[in-house]
C-alpha cells in the first residue's frame, strides 16, 4: 500500500504480510489514521459520515492526496484513489479511481470501482465497517446493536444468506432428481 499525504502521513510504502499484523504505538502516532486511509483505499468516499469529510483526510496544506492499495486475490489488482483538496472551498474531491486488475486498467469511474471491490472482497463497506475494521470510538455499535441486527451484520460477514439460498437450490435440485428416478421407473 501506498500512501501520500494523508492524514498524518505525508508518504508512506508499506505491505501487510499473510497472517495477523498487529499495529501499535502511543497516543497520537497514527494507528488510526492508517486503519482509515487503508479503509478509504479500498471504498473510497463511501467511508465518510456527516461528521467525517474528505477534507478532513487530506494532510494540512496538502492539494493532492493518493492511496494505491494492492489486492492479491485471484489475481493482482491495484485500486488507485486520487483526492484534490481546494483551498477556496476548503473542499476535497475524488479526482481518480481506477481498479487495475493484472495491469490492465478495467475500472476506471468511482461507483464501479466500489462495485468491482464489493464483489472482489464479498462484502461493501458497511459490512468491512461493522466485522471487519472498526474505528476508534465505534466499537459500541456493534456490541450496543439489537440482537438481530448484531445477527444481520454477523450474517452479512459470513454471507450465511447465501448458504441458505444454496441449501434451498439443493432441495430443489434433490426432489426434482427425485421426480426424475420416479418417472423413469414409470
């Protein structure tokens, strides 16, 4: 992954090995920020809340803002994400957002980026944000949630919907088989 100017982090190159990574350091040394630019690597503005702007992710001073975040799952892909920050307006947008899969460019307009990502990781960015990665401060909405909406964001993880539907198919699949036997031996 690579980032510049974001947050904290005016450049930084770095890979998370295979297996667990752990990050840790006092109060203030960028834990969080790099939890969220590699959050926002991966889904883009989708991760902003109301109180939460894409300005606020742009380093002090900065115009121009880049994540490039390597996914080696059925392939390499590299999904590039560009910020510009405007000063007059003391806005920032995405000016680039382009998903790479084997070097060749095969997304390049941000709702179908974040679509090709769902479906590269299985899950959007409510699910990533509820099981996945959890901000500082946030973890009380998932323990606080209703039991069945615990469940749902539980289910969604693990897309349980999905064995169900296949487990409904297979049902299916073994009466229909079954009328099949039973005409034959007609």
């Amino acid at each position: 992954m690579y980032i510049e100017n974001i947050r904290s982090y005016k450049k930084l190159d770095f890979t998370f090995e295979d297996g667990v990574t752990v990050i840790s350091g006092v109060n203030g040394s960028g834990k969080s920020s790099l939890l969220e630019a590699c959050f926002m690597g991966l889904f883009g503005s989708k991760i902003l809340s109301k109180d939460f702007v894409l300005a606020d992710m742009i380093f002090k001073g900065a115009e121009n803002a880049k994540i490039n975040s390597v996914l080696s799952t059925l392939g390499e892909y590299l999904l590039e994400q560009v910020f510009r920050y405007s000063s007059k307006s003391e806005n920032a947008l995405s000016s680039r957002c382009v998903l790479f899969a084997d070097g060749e460019n095969i997304v390049d307009q941000a709702t179908r980026t974040y679509e090709e990502i769902c479906a590269l990781l299985n899950m959007d960015e409510e699910a990533y944000r509820n099981c996945a990665y959890i901000r500082q401060g946030e973890i009380d909405v998932l323990i606080n949630a209703k039991p069945k909406d615990r469940q749902r964001m539980i289910d969604d993880l693990l897309q349980l919907g999905k064995l169900e539907e296949y487990r409904e198919r297979a049902g299916y699949a073994k009466t229909a088989v079954r009328r099949l036997e039973r005409d034959a031996k007609k």
